[in-house]
C-alpha cells in the first residue's frame, strides 16, 4: 500500500533526534498498550500483518504528528471495533467514565 | 470514534489505553499478570547484551562467526536468543571496504531477540527516510565517519527477515576473552550507526572503576 508510513527516500522531516539515556517505555500507557498488542495474537485477536495494516491506515497527518506507541493504540481500537470484541459504545462510555475519575 | 471529535476535549492515549485494557480484562480476554509479565521480559531480560554475546563470540571463534554469516537464525539461537522478530535473521559482516547500516523504512521492525526493543530514533520519520538516501550524512550525524573509499550498505529490514550487523573487531582487544570483548559491543554498532568501544579508554575506565 502506498501510503504516509512508506517513508524511504521522503524529503523534509529534518534532523534525527537521538535521546541516549531513553527508557524501554517512557510512560505507563506504552506498556498496557505494548502487552495487550503483544498478547492478543495469542488469544486469536488478530495476527501481526493485521495489527501493522491498522496502523498504516492511521490518517496520514495524524500519523506524523503522533508518538510511536499511539500508532499502536489506533491499530488497536481500529481492530477491535472492527472485528466486534469492543463496541464503539463500550469504549465511548468507558473513555468518559475514567475522565470523569480523573476529573474528581 | 469519539476521541476524534473535534468538538469534546482531546482524549490523552493514556485514557484510551487504560479503558482498551480495563474492558479485555473485564471480558476475559488479557490476563492483568501476563501484561506485567511481558513488559518486564522486555525491560529487564531482552536487550542490547543478547546481541553483544552473539558479536563477541564471532569474533573469538571463526568457526562460530561462519555458521552465523551463514545462517544468523540457527547461529544466534545456539546461544539461546530466538523468537518473536528475530524468526529469520541475516548478519551482515563489517570489513574494511564494506560498512552496513540497518533500518525500516516502512515502521519498525528491528532484531528484539538480540537488541532488544528500537530506540525511538530508530522508529522516527527522520531516521526512516533519511538514511536510505544519504546514508553518509546520518551516519555523520551520529558522529560516525565513514571513509569515501568504503562502501555502505543500507539494509532495509522487513516483517520477515531482520537484520544484525556485525561489527569489525577493534584493535587492541587481543587475546580478551568473550565477556570482555561483549563490553566493547554497543547497540548502535550492531545496527551500523555506531562504532564498538575502544578496548583502551574501556580497560582505563574499568581500572579507574575498580580503583576507587
């Protein structure tokens, strides 16, 4: 698929940035969202091309301007929906009841 | 999906992930112990020394660095490192005409049997694009020269198969044994963008280590 992650020869993106002293995960969403890709072909969810074709249609201006591990999320929740184990209704509700947690 | 709406709040990926990650729990699909299982597998026990132990022991025996120039998966695994991404391994052999790089151009893949997870870098655009067609340049950007006459080879890793450099052994690092010659390995000298260690500044440093 020619799409924004085919990125071999692309012009502009500018200097590379190096962190040396990085960790493995610098958040703790990076891990639950690491796991639960990592694991779910395991229970039968999706394979790895499945996951990577969920990513690689991630909106393109999105998918620069977002960190790597959101890439996953959006391959994640795409699937997911997709395939019926979480309803967009399910997600929705609990996205505002753990914001309205936060909240108090 | 709600989190793209333009008109609520923007959702935090931490938010997202949490209520992914509390929904499969709550049906029974993730097992809460297996998550912490597996971060920790890759935080502490898969990393960069994997492949360092792979490098040193090429260097100390020829017959071993011919099985692994020959076939990398079989080699590698010889020394216990297998599975998820690093299935099908290629080693590419640094000389003094031939320098090898390693990147994926199309996302991230990279050889975590032996390095471990890719450092952010290595998954950036800048990286991804950039070093395919002016390998010479990112190279110096991470201080690595490389002489005109010397070729470099960029080697643009796949879902499939993944690649591991393996780096020239420095001078001065004679008659080490294998655990030794490991501490000279870095991970950016076994994807290409960097050189091993001087085995003289790491013998000053290590005495100095232990001196004090």
């Amino acid at each position: 698929m020619n799409s924004i992650h085919d990125m071999g020869g692309m012009h502009g993106h500018g200097p590379i940035v190096r962190d040396e002293s990085e960790a493995v995960f610098h958040e703790a969403w990076e891990r639950s969202v690491f796991a639960t890709m990592m694991l779910a072909p395991g229970y039968g969810l999706w394979n790895a091309d499945e996951s990577r074709y969920g990513m690689e249609r991630m909106p393109p201006g999105e998918y620069l301007e977002t960190p790597y591990y959101v890439h996953w999320l959006h391959s994640i929740e795409l699937m997911l929906l997709e395939k019926g184990i979480i309803t967009v209704e399910e997600l929705t509700a609990r996205i505002q009841a753990l914001s309205a947690e936060e909240a108090d | 999906m709600s989190h793209h709406s333009r008109t609520k709040p923007p959702v935090t990926p931490a938010l997202r992930a949490k209520a992914i990650e509390t929904l499969l729990v709550e049906k029974g699909i993730l097992d809460p112990g297996a998550i912490d299982e597996i971060v920790q597998l890759f935080e502490t026990k898969i990393g960069p020394r994997n492949g360092a132990k792979v490098v040193a022991k090429a260097w100390a025996d020829p017959n071993y660095k011919a099985r692994l120039l020959r076939d990398g998966t079989a080699a590698i695994a010889e020394l216990g490192f297998s599975g998820i991404q690093g299935e099908d391994m290629v080693v590419v052999e640094n000389t003094p005409t031939v320098h090898n790089v390693t990147v994926c151009t199309l996302c991230s893949c990279y050889p975590w049997p032996v390095l471990g997870l890719p450092p952010t870098w290595y998954k950036s655009a800048p990286y991804r694009s950039r070093v395919v067609i002016e390998p010479r340049k990112v190279l110096e950007e991470f201080g690595l020269r490389i002489p005109a006459e010397v070729e470099i080879r960029v080697w643009d890793t796949n879902s499939e198969l993944r690649y591991l450099v393996l780096p020239m052994r420095p001078e001065g690092s004679e008659g080490w044994a294998e655990e030794e010659l490991a501490d000279l390995v870095t991970r950016d000298s076994m994807i290409g963008t960097g050189l091993v260690l001087n085995p003289a500044t790491l013998s000053w440093s290590q005495s100095k280590g232990t001196a004090s």
